[in-house]
C-alpha cells in the first residue's frame, strides 16, 4: 500500500489528510483540520489576517508531513484561491516557504474528485442520487449512480460566500431568507433542469455542515463510511437552527464552534435544496473530495 498524504485548501478550512491507500481501500494514519477563513473579507481578496492563518496552517501541515516521512503529497486549492486576487502570491509564497506545490483546481475536477470519494464510502449505491459538497466558497452538485456521472457542476454559493452577502440580522431574518431563496432560484436553475431529466431522491451530503448533521440526528452509524436518515429528520431540527442566535449555537455542545457562525446559511440552503429535490432520505458520507484525490494518486 502507498503512504500518502493530500492537503485541501478549503475557502473555510484547510485539511491534512495521511493515509496508507491502494485501489480498493483507505487505511487513515492522521487528519487534522484547521478554519482558517480565507472569504472573511469577501471571496475576492484573501486579507492580511486570513493569509497569516493559512500561512501558519501549512507550516504546521509540513512538519507533520515530515514526521511521517510522506514523500508524495498533492496539495489542492478551490473556491477561495480560484477566486482571489492574491491567490497567485500566496501559491507562490507556499512553494517558496514549504516547498508545496499547490495546484488549483477547477469546480468540475472537485466534482470528479468528490464523486469518487463518495463511490468509495458508500459501495452499495443503487440508485440515482444527488451528491452536495457544501464547502465555503462553492457548492459542488452531482447526479450519479454508482456507475456513472449523469450531471454535475459548481456554483458559487459556499456559505462563506451566502453568509457575507444575506447574513446581517442574529438570528437570521425571514427577509434575508427570502432573499437567500431568491438568489438560488436565479443561481441553481440549471440543477433545477437536471433533477427534472434525472430524478434523485436520495441526498449524498459530504463535508463539514453534514458531519454537524450526523452529530446531531445520528446516534449510532450503521456503517464506518457513512450513516443514512429520512429527510423528515432535517426538519425536525431546522425551525429550531433558524431560529438560533450566535451566542445559542456557540453554547450548543452540538455544533462546533467554528463553525456557529456560517451553519444557519447552509440549513438554509440544505433545506432549499431537500425540497427542490424532493429528497426523501439523506446519507452522510465520510469521504469526499480527499479521499476522491488519495485514490487518484495511486
């Protein structure tokens, strides 16, 4: 089995992952996440305080790295560094610092990757299904079965990017909701065309606001890679999310704190989404898009 390691340089969060890898499996030596807000100042320019973060994140990254002598690593930038201005110099800064070479990659190659990952975790897939990447910058969208890709595309609509341009009011107002619903209407009409020639019912939810989800309506996974609940369950616990305010999330032992703050916009796109999808049962995938990118390297 090949030792390898991938680092993902989120709009929200950078991640470290290391593992042992072949075709068929997965063996996790280490994975750590750092929020380091690239968007906090706006998706079009990294500020001086995010750079620092991200700055002080791979430094940390690369000495785990070495720790564990990984001589293979792939580094991969996404929404927040496709879109800043500065993202340019940053990469170059790292390559110079760390010796990282950190290859940005397209909303369509983040799907590819995601679904692969997806495929990995979730083996017995057997029917059309809608996958959701929620990520800070961009929201990845693809309609495939266990097979085969059918549709997929990237939009920019990450919650980093929904919470700086609707999210003023605490607790979220049903004005900025509406606005939010608006936006998406405009934004996701061609998933709308998508899920009318290819019906998926089941949700595939990768990443971070979906391991909050699982936390809290999961008690026991029936399976290592992923855990499956009716749609209805989202429901139960979304008038009360909506209806939160900062400082209640942040006492919520449900919720990491990192991540208060941006999980209100993406409830409320994940509910936008549940029902323009007529969606009737959810999986959470535990592999996404780093585990789509270790299997591509071997």
């Amino acid at each position: 089995m090949a030792k390898l390691g991938v680092i993902d340089l989120g709009t929200n969060t950078f991640h470290l992952l290391i593992a042992e890898v072949n075709q068929q499996s997965i063996t996790e030596i280490y994975r750590e996440r750092i929020f380091v807000k690239l968007a906090e100042e706006g998706i079009h320019k990294i500020g001086n305080a995010a750079l620092e973060r991200a700055t002080n994140a791979l430094s940390k990254f690369k000495h785990i790295l070495d720790q564990h002598q990984i001589k293979k690593v792939r580094a991969f930038g996404t929404a927040g560094l496709r879109s800043a201005s500065n993202g340019p110099s940053f990469i170059k800064e790292i390559k110079s610092k760390y010796n990282l070479d950190i290859s940005v990659i397209s909303g369509d190659e983040e799907a590819r990757l995601i679904h692969k990952g997806v495929m990995a975790a979730v083996l017995s897939l057997n029917t059309t299904s809608l996958i959701m990447d929620i990520g800070g910058g961009s929201v990845e969208f693809i309609i495939c079965d266990n097979q085969k890709i059918y549709w997929a595309q990237s939009f920019k609509i990450g919650v980093a990017v929904l919470f700086n341009q609707f999210h003023q009011a605490d607790p979220i107002s049903k004005n900025e909701i509406e606005t939010i619903h608006s936006h998406l209407d405009t934004i996701l009409h061609p998933l709308k065309k998508a899920l009318q020639l290819n019906p998926a019912t089941t949700l595939i939810g990768a990443s971070g606001t979906f391991d909050v989800l699982e936390n809290m309506l999961v008690q026991t996974k029936q399976h290592p890679n992923y855990s499956t609940f009716p749609a209805d369950k989202f429901y139960s616990i979304y008038n009360n999310l909506i209806t939160s305010s900062l400082s209640q999330r942040l006492a919520n032992p449900e919720i990491p704190n990192d991540r208060a703050e941006l999980i209100t916009v993406a409830i409320v796109l994940l509910n936008y989404i549940l029902r323009l999808a007529n969606t009737d049962q959810i999986i959470v995938s535990s592999y996404a898009m780093k585990e789509g990118m270790l299997l591509d390297l071997v």
